[in-house]
C-alpha cells in the first residue's frame, strides 16, 4: 500500500575495484613523501652534522643574521667574537642550533 519493498542490493564490488579506489591516496603519499619529507630530512642531517663538526675558528651566520667567529664551542652553545676594536672585542654565546650557515674562512674581513 503506502510503504514499498526494499530490496537488496548486490555487493559493493570487486576488490580491484576497491584498490583502485585507495590508488591516488597511496600515490599522493608517495609524492609527498619524495618531494617534502625526505628532503627535509636529509637537510635536518645535513644541519646536524655541520653542529658537530663546528671548531675554534670557524666563520658562521646565525639565525638571526649575526656573523662571528667562534671563539669557544661547548656542549650546546658556542662563543662567537662579533667585532673588535684595537685589542678590545666584543662575545655575544649561542645555543648551537641557531648556527644556520658555516662559512668559507676568510669570509669575514672586518674582524
């Protein structure tokens, strides 16, 4: 009368058809993996490695665009000599990560 029949329906489909379906999901991982991830992890090493390596001498550039020579190298921070004026100069400390680049020596002239 007011109320029809239900009826049932086939199944959903094959299982190709249903991994088909998750195929671009898994390709964007994939991509997203290649083109962001591992570069930034190899970066990440690249920066690790270049913190461990740091020595007496070294010309480097902080994060916060500061360049110095290092003076002193710690456990986690380091001692850069900034400016010098006649036998007076001047120390500013730095926790070793925000050391952002290594310079070639003798980049530095003014100090």
């Amino acid at each position: 009368m007011f109320i029809s029949n239900a009826y049932a329906q086939a199944a959903g489909g094959s299982t190709e058809q249903q991994l088909m379906g998750f195929l671009p999901i898994i390709l964007m991982f994939v991509v997203l993996y290649f083109l962001m991830i591992r570069p930034q992890m190899k970066r990440a090493k690249e920066h690790k490695t270049m913190l461990e390596s740091l020595k007496k001498g070294d010309e480097v550039v902080t994060g916060g665009g500061v360049v110095g020579k290092i003076t002193k190298v710690g456990e986690s921070y380091v001692t850069l000599e900034v400016a010098r004026s006649g036998e007076e100069f001047v120390e500013m400390h730095f926790q070793k990560g925000a050391i952002q680049t290594l310079l070639p020596n003798g980049t530095i002239k003014s100090i």
